[in-house]
C-alpha cells in the first residue's frame, strides 16, 4: 500500500492507497481528521469511471464523517474507504481481507464499517485481518450488527420533527418521495408507512422497488421522475449530489430530509434550496444514526446509550432549523458551522 499526502480541503490530513494482493490499486481510505478520536467512517463498494473521481468521492464523504461525527458528539474523528467495483466477477471475500490488510496498516488511525454496496459478511471478511472495524454480527445484549436500522429511525424521527418545523404537520396524509430503497431508504419506507405518509419510490433496482409497491402500496416512478415527484417531502437516499443546479429548480417538495450522504453538490446549492423556500435537513445530521451504532461497537457501549444517542438526533435538528430560521442562514452552514466549532474545540483540547 502507497501513502500519499493529499492537502485538498479544510481539515485534510490523508489518503491512502488499498491494494489487492497483486499489488493492483482497488480504491483509498480518505482520513479527513482525527481529531476527537479514530477516523471512523463506512466502506463504499461502488464502480466508478476513474480513479481520480473515486478519490474526490472519499475525501469528500470522509469530510461529511468528520461533521457527522463531531455533530453527534461522538469521540471519533472522519474517514471513510472508497473500493471500486470490478466489472466482472471477482473473489469478494478476498477483496475485503486486503482491504482490511489496508485498514490494519494504519493502526487504528481509520474506523470502518458498512456503506453503499457492502454489508456485515464483508465487515466479518474484514474482521479476519484487523480489529479496526465495526458493523460487526451482534452478539446478543451488545451493539452491533447492520446500523442501516439506526440510520433510518434517525431519518424517520428527523423526518417527522422537520415535518412538524417546516409544514405544521405530522407525517400522517403526506406524501414523501424516496429515492433509493437499499437498506436505509426500504427501513424508512416501512417506519413512514407505519405513520400514514403516502410514498413515491424509485430505484435502479426494480426487485427492490416492486417488492416494496406489493407491501407498503408504494406508487413507483422512473428514476429520472422522483426528484420532481409530486411530494411534501423528499427523502434521497441514494447516492450524493442530488440536489444540483439542474434538480433545485424541478423540485416540487418543501422539505429535503434523507439518508444520502453529500445530498447538496456544492455548498451554493444549499443557497438556492433556501432561496426556494425549500427547508434542508441537513444530511449529516439526520443520518448519523449508523455512525453511531458503529460507534458503541467498537467503543463496547450498551445498545441503551445507541438508542438514547439516535433519539437526540431529531431534536438537535429542531435547534439547527430553528437557528436557521432565526439566524437568516442556511441549515447546512449552521450546521457546518458547529461541526467546525466542535473540531477545533476537540483539536486545542489535543494539542
Ligand atoms: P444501499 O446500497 O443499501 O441502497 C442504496 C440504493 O440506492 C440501492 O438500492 C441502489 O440501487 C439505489 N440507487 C443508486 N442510484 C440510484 C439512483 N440514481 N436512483 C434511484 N436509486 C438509486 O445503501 P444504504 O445503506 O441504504 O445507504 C443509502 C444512502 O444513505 C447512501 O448515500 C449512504 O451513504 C447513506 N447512509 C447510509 C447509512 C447506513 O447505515 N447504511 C448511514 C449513513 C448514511
């Protein structure tokens, strides 16, 4: 494995190369800061066209980890993995021990766990050639397992405070458009359901999303037609970049609150939300759910203190809309704002 240095934004400190076992460049860890603690942030398994857009993807969610983290009030700094995947077939187990081979050369610097396109056998793959990793099988009384459960209640209870902030209603008669029904987006389908909301979902993969039309009565659109769906709110759970200057103007929801990492392409596309009167759960605040299940794992917590953790999410959301609202400021600025403000604290508090 190659260590390059990498100096490309605020708080960068590196990135690193994970190899396979011939040598072959498979993808990078991304550590954004390790100031409050270990980065700590899940592997993508993902294709992507070239391995320079690969990287701008790691370093930019290892970003989005380190505010997550800090937001949380977690002690773990941000990172995050980013392995491309092969076109053809490959030996999956044999991938995920060399990148655990990766992880354990950092000795403990990095965290990872589950992200799109990986799951808890891959973390058990993992788990053969490092301690440095979470999202673990649970053993019975402990945290663990697939923190996808977590992310989705974190985004449900966001979802229904943001409702209550930003539309004066509960989430009962609205109609929220997900996009992306993986494991987060189908957790939190069945929780909206479970409160009334009428749902409009979309996913590449159609199984995904005719398995979930025959249970929830879900109303399924193209993937080209979710983000300007007819909808109260939209909840991207897919992939990152969504809200851009070509979907902003399409939008027809008030409310932006999903599970997506990276949701707003540029920071100005949180400007024009805003602009639109459109309000913005900022993503990293809603979804911390997983991180911080991930995180009693590996720090040996009680799943009480997971639960008591995620519960916090949506009334600090609240707060972050509030100071938004009476702040004149975008929510995303207020709340890199005080991601920004905890770093720092956590790096004079190191120094
Ligand atoms: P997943 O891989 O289980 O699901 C993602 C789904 O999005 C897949 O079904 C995929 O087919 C679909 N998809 C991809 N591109 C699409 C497109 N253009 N249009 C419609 N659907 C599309 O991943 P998971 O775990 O559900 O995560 C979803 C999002 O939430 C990701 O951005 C992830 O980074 C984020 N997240 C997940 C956490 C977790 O605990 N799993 C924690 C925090 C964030």
């Amino acid at each position: 494995m190659v260590h390059r240095p990498h100096e490309v934004s605020d708080f960068q400190e590196d990135i690193h190369v994970v190899s396979d076992a011939d040598g072959e460049a498979i993808g990078v860890i991304a550590i954004h800061s390790t100031a409050l603690g270990p980065a700590a942030g899940g592997c993508r398994f993902w294709h992507y066209d070239s391995h320079a857009h690969l990287t701008a993807d790691a370093i930019r969610l290892a970003r989005g980890m380190s505010y997550k983290n800090a937001v949380a009030g977690l002690p773990l700094g941000g990172g995050k993995a980013v392995l491309q995947r092969p076109a053809g077939s490959f030996d999956r187990a044999a991938l995920f021990r060399a990148f655990g081979d990766a992880v354990e050369s950092l000795g403990g610097a990095y965290v990872t766990a589950e992200d799109v396109g990986t799951g808890v056998a891959d973390m058990e793959r993992v788990r053969e050639r490092t301690r440095y990793v979470a999202g673990l099988h649970a053993e019975p009384g402990k945290s663990g397992g697939d923190p996808s459960p977590w992310t989705a209640r974190g985004v449900f209870e966001s979802m229904r405070a943001a409702a209550r902030f930003a539309l004066g209603s509960d989430l009962e008669g609205l109609t929220v458009a997900v996009q992306g029904t993986g494991n987060v987006g189908a957790a939190l389908c069945r929780m909206l359901r479970g409160a009334g909301a009428r749902l409009v979902i979309a996913d590449i993969d159609r199984r995904r999303v005719d398995a979930l039309v025959a249970e929830l009565g879900a109303r399924a659109v193209g993937i080209d037609e979710i983000v300007a769906a007819e909808a109260d709110i939209f909840a991207p759970c897919a992939l990152g970049g969504v809200l851009n200057a070509r979907t902003i103007p399409a939008l027809k929801a008030r409310l932006i609150c999903g599970a997506a990492n990276n949701q707003l392409a540029t920071e100005a596309d949180g400007e024009a939300l805003a602009a639109r009167g459109i309000v913005y759960a900022p993503d990293y605040v809603v979804n911390a759910g997983g991180i911080i299940n991930v995180s009693a794992e590996y720090l040996g917590e009680a799943p009480e203190e997971v639960e008591q953790r995620v519960g916090e999410i949506a009334p600090r959301l609240t707060r972050i809309l509030e100071a938004a609202t009476s702040d004149n400021t975008p929510p995303h600025i207020v709340a890199d704002t005080l991601a920004r403000r905890i770093i720092a604290r956590g790096r004079r508090a190191a120094a």
